[in-house]
C-alpha cells in the first residue's frame, strides 16, 4: 500500500502472514518515480520480536537500508491501530523498541528514543565534537537511528537544497553517508527545517530529522518547559509534533563563546542587550527573541540566555552574570534559556539577578506569562520561572 506523513511518502509492505523478502534491486525498482511506484522509504512490517506488536525495516529508495524513520513508523501505527482497535502499540525497528500512541484528533504520535550523540554512534570517521563540526558552518551531528547533519542558518529558505544536500550527504566526515537539514529559529519554540535524505533527496517533511534538529537547537530547553518532550518543528507542508524521550544529556559542554557587544558601564541603553552563552544554536535563539523582548518594553535590560549541558557551563554562566553586572549597574538583568530552565533557583538567589524567565514565559510578551515587567528598581530576588 502507499502512505505518507506530510507528504513524506511510503510503500508499505505486509509480511506479517507470508515472509517477503526485499533486496536492493526490488527497493530500487519500486522507488522508481516513473518507471516504478515511487516513495522515499520503502518499510516493511514482519511480525513481532520480543512481545512487540510488530518488527518494521526501512529501504531507502536507492535501495540502502535505513535504521530509523519516524514518519514510516508512525503512519503504520496509526495502521495497526484502526486494524486493531488499539491506542497503544510497541514496535522495534532496528533502532529498537518504539512507543506508540494514539494523540487523539486522528494524531499518532511515536517515541523515537533519546538521541545519540558520541561520535562512534552516529558514526563518524573520527572522534570529534559533535555539537559543531569542523564543517563550514559548524553544523552538528545527530543519530536517530539513522545520522542527521543539521545546519544551523538565518535563512533555511535562501538554502539551495538541490546543491547543499547532495554535497554534505556524501562529506567524508559521515562514513554512511547522512541525512542533511538546514533549520532556521523563527521563535523560541519553533524552527523552519529543510531536509535532504539519505538515499532519497529533497523530502517534504521527515520525522527523525525533525527529532535530531529539535534536540540540537540549545539542549531542548523549549521542549523541557512544555513538559511533553514535544517541540513545534514547521516542514514544507505542515507542522510536525513528534515526541521522544528527554532523559539524555549532552557529553560535551556547548559554552562557546558569549557574546556581549555593546554592553559597558553605565551605559544608557535604548533596546535590550542579549549576552549570549553557549553554541551557534543559542545565537541564532536571542535573535529571535529581540523582537519579542523590545516589544515587553525591555529596553534598558541585559538578557542572558544560558546554556545547560554541563556543570560547567552553569559555572561560568554564573561567573559572567557577576561580571555583567558589575559593568551595569543600573540596568535589569534578565536570565533566560536552557540553565533558567532547569535550575531556576540557582540563578533566583544571585544578588545580581532580576529575574529568571522559563522557556515557555518567554514565547511571547502577555503580560504574567511572557517577559517580565521588572520594576527598573531591581528588586533584588524578584524571579518568575513555569510551575
């Protein structure tokens, strides 16, 4: 049967009653768009292993094998439910044992599991970084089950994808070649992603990629304060909700550079100021949420969005809290990102700081949700974090 997920589409086979056997040949020839049937994966459902309702393996359409496909596997969830009746399935792929629900709404939503991030399980051919490539770009690695290389860039529009994909698909760098993104922060809890597959080219949308992009966009520390493991990713055609488990942590500290031009004593400020700490993910994040942060009348304020990986990174974005404030006395100090997230209190007790925003409050300036309206007195202690 043929399916699709936001237009990223599938032949599905049945092998559940009679054993099918695909070869690289056959995937080929039915991936074929004019001679065949055409898809961008080819998945076939074998019967359950290990008390799972059903076992799924992926074809590319040029007949390479793939591990991992998020939209393929929730499509024949949502399958395996109306044949059965069910909201709940277990499924194991290559990748291992999946989760699946019924979302309600006509909704399937999948867990695809904690990303991997060392660089032996994505692979790589050598051990590196994985945050940020030595790549033009700094793009970073991701596995799904499958290697993601996502770009990071101003514009995912203004990208040639027809060019970019093909080249980093086949970089030296991916020994498997990988699956190639380009996503731009259009808000703090969204991103504007462009995919090219592995083994199939420009797709219109694409589950894993979507997982991959959204956890590498500043430790996740959007999805954290929705407390679904959701985040909100727009593709050519739609916008994709996909969960999965955020109980990994990075094993690289991102604290990169911070960024605090413009920023000096007893300066009179007349738009808010942004330190930014962390990698190329977080820079890409204040400028989205300038706009926002002018709007709430934050004019006067330095805003630091933090980053979360480590110990470490905490550390120093405590140290240079102390320092920014000594160089402004007078103005407001606002704490936000991925470190205002997770440890809200640690931030809440520095003298220095004003106020500590979560991830969530500061996705748009209503007044008691958004930005704060912090007294330019700095009431010392004053912090509002997401219950």
């Amino acid at each position: 049967m043929k399916m699709h997920g936001l237009g990223n589409d599938f032949v599905v086979l049945d092998g559940r009653a009679r054993a099918v056997r695909v070869t690289p040949a056959l995937a080929r020839a039915l991936g074929d768009r004019r001679r065949g049937i055409g898809f961008d994966q080819l998945a076939l459902i074998g019967p359950g292993e290990g008390g799972a309702d059903a076992h799924l393996s992926f074809w590319n359409a040029d007949g390479s094998t793939s591990a991992a496909c998020g939209n393929a596997t929730r499509c024949i969830a949502r399958l395996l439910m109306e044949e059965t009746g069910r909201d709940r399935l277990s499924l194991t792929t290559a990748r291992g044992k999946l989760a699946a629900v019924d979302a309600g709404g006509g909704l399937t939503a999948v867990n695809m599991g904690p990303p991997q991030l060392d660089w032996r399980d994505i692979p790589l051919t050598d051990a590196m970084d994985t945050l940020e490539l030595p790549i033009e770009g700094g793009p970073t690695a991701t596995s799904m089950g499958n290697p993601h290389c996502t770009f990071f860039v101003p514009d995912a529009e203004a990208v040639p994808m027809e060019q970019f994909g093909p080249r980093y698909e086949h970089h030296p760098l991916f020994p498997e070649r990988t699956n190639v993104q380009v996503a731009s922060v259009t808000a703090p809890d969204r991103l504007r992603l462009r995919v090219w597959e592995r083994g199939a080219g420009l797709t219109l949308a694409s589950g894993s990629s979507s997982c991959a992009a959204a956890r590498r966009r500043g430790a996740a520390g959007a999805d954290r304060a929705r407390g679904d493991g959701r985040s909100r990713r727009r593709h050519a055609r739609d916008r994709l909700a996909r969960g999965w488990r955020l109980d990994d942590r990075p094993h690289r500290a991102c604290l990169r550079r911070c960024d605090h031009a413009g920023v000096s004593g007893g300066r009179d400020m007349s738009a808010p100021v942004f330190a930014t700490l962390g990698c190329r993910l977080n820079a890409y994040e204040s400028e989205a949420m300038k706009a926002m942060a002018d709007e709430a009348g934050l004019n006067d304020a330095v805003i630091v969005n933090t980053c979360a990986v480590t110990s470490e990174a905490v550390r120093k974005a405590r140290q240079e809290i102390r320092r920014l404030r000594r160089e402004n006395p007078g103005a407001r100090l606002i704490v936000t990102g991925c470190a205002a997230q997770t440890e809200p209190g640690t931030f809440a007790a520095m003298a220095e700081v004003d106020a500590v925003i979560g991830n969530a409050e500061r996705c748009g300036p209503t007044p008691g949700r958004g930005w704060p309206r912090v007294s330019s007195a700095r009431p010392r202690g004053c912090w509002s974090t997401t219950s």
